[in-house]
C-alpha cells in the first residue's frame, strides 16, 4: 500500500511528531509499504494531491494534527486515515468537552472549572478564585484547555502560586482549567480498535524527581521509569481497562487512542484526559504497553494502518 505519514507540522510538539513519524515510516517500510514521509505544512494539500496516497498514517501531535484539522482536510481529499474522526479528534483535544462525555459516561475524573482569557480580563474572574481554592482545594492544578504532551501545566502549592500557573497555562490556550489535585500514580491505557476495542495492559509512568509527569519527563531518556505492566491488582488493572475503554466509546475514537488516570492512595481511579494520536516515540507509552503485550512495534503499526477509514 502506499501510506504517505504525516509528521512535523508546526505545533509545540514538533520534535515529538518528526520522531513518532520516522518509527512509524520504518515500521510501515520494514512491512512492505511504499511510504511517502510528508512534513505538513502549507504545501500538504498540493502534496497529497500530487502523490495520491492510499491512506495517510498521522503521526501529527498537538493543534493541527489531532484536533480534526487535518482529519477534516484528508476526509475533502477522500484519502483514508489513521486514528480517530474529526469529531473524536475535536472533543479528546478540548480537554473541558472531554471531561462533560466522561461524565455523562459516568468515568470518574477530578472536579473543575474552566474560563478563558476574557473571563480574566473582562468579567473579573479573577475575584472568583478563592471560591474555586475552597471547593477544589490545594494543592491545585492549571493546566490549557486544549494542549497536548503536559504543556503548560503547573500545580499551584500556595495560593499564591496560582496568578502565575494562570498566566503560563494562558501562553498556550485561550482557555484554562482549574482542576482539583489528585495525589497517586500515573497510569496509561492505550485502547486499539474499533468495532471491538481492547486496551493494551496498564503502562505506570513514575518521574524521577518532578511534581507530575511533565514535557520533559515524557520525552527525555532517563526522568522516567515506565513500567509494563503497572503493578496493580487484578481488579484494579481491569477497572483501569473498563475506563479506558467506555473514555475510547463515548468521545467516538477509532483506531487507536491512549487515556490517562491517576490511581490515587484508596485505590480508585480518576481519568485525566484521552489522547488522540498517542506518541510512537522510543520513550512514548504506547510502544511500551505493546510490548507488555506481545505486540511488536511493527505489528501496532500494521493494526493501526487497518483500521484506516474516512468519516465517524
């Protein structure tokens, strides 16, 4: 088949992207795939239209790649793609409309109260913040609506702390969210196909000296230690897959997804958020949890690549 993989683009998360889509271009290369490495950018239009490619493999993270965008313009193309639909893509990057389908699915995640920049600026919501301390608590997270990879994210200790979390998460998004902190152990699920899902086993990221598990925890060798699979109890690794997988049915993914939770000190788990296009880099979680399940890396990336569709 001739798989053209979409890489690059110019958001935060470029470095990531180049690394997830050379894995994905040499897995699809070593399986017998003629593969077009395409660098998105003004020209993709024009250049998927010149090398008219059976299906595009996105390995695009962040705005642009896993907000529908670029969904949106292969489905105009009539070019199958990786990953979920345009509307899967939009609700797992608006982190606030996540969260209301987590909810309605009745998945566990923590508390919050999201405004944006004019709310700050315009209507004094700002005033509002020692009410929001009170129900959420200390400490606190902040974090941009719609950014991927932990950036921007700060937890606030002090109170004092919060004004400028606020400021460095609005450097990223227009909208931000105040989100109650939940002590525990990081975990991942990555969740693989569609008709019928299944989650890969539980993946536990423990960073080395570091509040939580930031950009730079995710992407540098030797910050964390990734664990596959998690040690937990049976029951608690099959409420993690049960999780995952309602999060992966009620925002409409298909192909592949990752959904991350907090286990906290009692045992129960909360949902963070959900990850359209996971990272396929060598310290990425979805290649470590195929591996915890006898999967190779070639063989996700051949599962991946047949799920492709247009639309849903």
């Amino acid at each position: 088949m001739r798989v053209a993989v979409l890489k690059g683009g110019r958001s935060l998360e470029r470095e990531v992207s180049l690394r997830s889509g050379a894995n994905a271009a040499a897995a699809l290369r070593r399986l017998g795939h003629e593969v077009i490495e395409v660098d998105a950018d003004r020209s993709l239009v024009r250049t998927l239209r010149a090398e008219r490619p059976e299906a595009a493999f996105i390995a695009l993270h962040g705005r642009g790649g896993e907000d529908g965008t670029v969904q949106e313009l292969l489905e105009i193309l009539e070019i199958p793609y990786t990953g979920p639909g345009v509307l899967a893509c939009e609700r797992a990057m608006d982190k606030v409309v996540a969260k209301a389908h987590f909810e309605a699915a009745g998945v566990p995640t923590p508390a919050a109260y999201a405004f944006r920049q004019e709310a700050f600026r315009e209507l004094g919501a700002g005033e509002a913040l020692g009410e929001i301390r009170e129900r959420l608590g200390l400490p606190l997270v902040v974090k941009p609506a719609a950014q991927g990879s932990a950036l921007g994210i700060s937890v606030a200790h002090e109170p004092g702390d919060i004004p400028s979390a606020l400021m460095t998460a609005l450097a990223y998004d227009d909208r931000v969210l105040l989100e109650r902190f939940v002590p525990g152990r990081e975990l991942a699920i990555s969740v693989l196909g569609t008709a019928d899902p299944w989650a890969l086993p539980v993946v536990e990221a423990i960073p080395r000296n570091r509040d939580f598990y930031d950009f730079e925890s995710r992407y540098t060798p030797g910050l964390t230690e990734l664990v596959a699979p998690a040690r937990l109890p049976d029951e608690v690794a099959q409420e993690a897959a049960r999780l995952a997988i309602a999060c992966y049915r009620a925002l409409g993914c298909r192909g592949v997804s990752r959904v991350d939770m907090i286990l906290d000190p009692d045992d129960r788990l909360w949902v963070l958020e959900i990850n359209a296009i996971p990272g396929m880099t060598d310290t990425s979680l979805l290649p470590k949890a195929a591996e915890a399940a006898g999967l190779g890396f070639d063989e996700v990336v051949e599962r991946i690549l047949a799920e492709a569709a247009l639309g849903a």
